[in-house]
C-alpha cells in the first residue's frame, strides 16, 4: 500500500518545511481515517453553525456558504499513521476569511475553538491556528465535490497539523474562553499536532 517517496518531488514543500516529515510514508492513496459510522449529511440539509462565545448563534446553509470568498489550496496530507499525500487541489473557504464575516459576534474572551461533526467528532485549536492562512473549510477535493468518506459535504483541513485537527463532515464551530480537549486529544493524541516535531501523542 505505502511507496518510497517518489526521487522527482522536491524536498520541500510551498511553507519551505521538508516535504516529507519525520517518520512519514509518501502514498498515492488515499486512506479513510473515521472512528466510529459516517454520517450521511446531503449539501441540501447541510448547515454550519456559530455558537459558544458569540451573541448571536448564525447559521449557515449551503447557499450562504457557497457565497463566501472561495479559494482553492494546493497542498499536502499529513496522517498521524505515518502517511502523507502530496499535492491535492482543496477548494473551499479559508476560516480566516469567514472569520471576517463572524468576527464582530464573536465574543474577544474567545480564545479557543472546538470544531463539532455530524456524527459526534470533535477537535480542538486555539483561536490564532484557526486563523493560520491554510486552514479551511473544503468542500471540493482535485476539482470533484469531496467524497463522503473523506468528510463531504464539507470538511476542516488543517494543512500543517495531523489530519485529525480537521473535522470531517463540520457541523458547528464553538467558541471557547479556555481550551478543551477535542475526541482524539482526550485520547493519547497531541494538542498541538505538528508534523515536523513528530508531535504525534501527549508526552
Ligand atoms: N468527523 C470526523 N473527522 C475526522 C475523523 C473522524 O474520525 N471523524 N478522523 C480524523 C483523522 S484521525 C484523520 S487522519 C483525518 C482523516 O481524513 P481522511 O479520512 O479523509 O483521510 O480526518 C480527521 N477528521
Ligand atoms: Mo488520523
């Protein structure tokens, strides 16, 4: 299942970090990583929503969020289970950018965020690694709508974290005055989730 990572790629990717970090396999695959059923949300009953520290609980169907500056990511996968894939295409809305839109309902004690599935998942982020200029919300994977395995309608993809910092199948996103260990985090897995510290389980 797992290749060597091919001679031709360059050794590091667009951030200038090693393209493949410690410990990683390269992989053409593409493997689904989901604890637990998948949920089966259709785009016409999908909705995110806002709530925790923020005075007003907005929600999004996915009309409204179709309206949001779209943006497409081309970028790298890294899996705690030691794969990576390189240079996919992730068309969606950059959180920094929807956050231009939510900012003045959001409450400033908000320091953290809990991001919330359909089906239950959870993970956690400070509020500033939210707004890293990578992190979005994708809904479209190389040009195809996402796959439901991997966490369509819409998913979180965190590009410099271990894939679970990003939900599949995103419902809701909370706002938080102190941090909270998300499923995976109150599990064995890291809080932070860097891939090039091998950031891989909680000391
Ligand atoms: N809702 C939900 N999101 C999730 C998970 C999950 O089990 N449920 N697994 C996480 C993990 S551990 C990883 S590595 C990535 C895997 O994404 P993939 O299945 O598209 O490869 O999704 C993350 N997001
Ligand atoms: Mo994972």
């Amino acid at each position: 299942m797992f290749t060597n990572k091919p001679t031709e790629l360059p050794e590091k990717n667009s951030y200038g970090k090693v393209k493949l970090p410690p410990g990683q396999l390269y992989t053409e695959k593409f493997p689904v990583m989901t604890y637990g059923p998948t949920p089966i949300i259709e785009k016409e009953h999908w909705e995110l929503r806002i709530h925790g520290l923020v005075s007003e609980e907005k929600k999004w169907n996915w009309d409204q969020f179709a309206e949001l500056p779209q943006t497409t990511l081309h970028s790298d996968f890294h899996c705690v289970t030691h794969w990576s894939r390189f240079d996919d295409d992730w068309s969606g809305v950059f959180f920094k950018d929807f956050w231009e839109t939510i900012k003045e309902l959001v409450n400033p004690e908000a320091t953290h965020v809990m991001q919330h599935a359909y089906g239950g998942y959870t993970t956690n982020l400070p509020l500033s690694w939210m707004l890293d200029e990578d992190v979005m919300f994708a809904h479209t994977f190389n040009n195809e709508p996402l796959p439901v395995e991997h966490g369509g309608p819409v998913r979180i993809f965190t590009p410099k974290r271990y894939g679970w910092k990003g939900a599949k199948w995103i419902k809701s996103l909370e706002f938080m005055a102190k941090d909270k260990p998300g499923f995976w985090e109150q599990n064995g897995y890291s809080n932070t989730a860097d891939p090039w510290n091998e950031e891989r389980y909680w000391e």
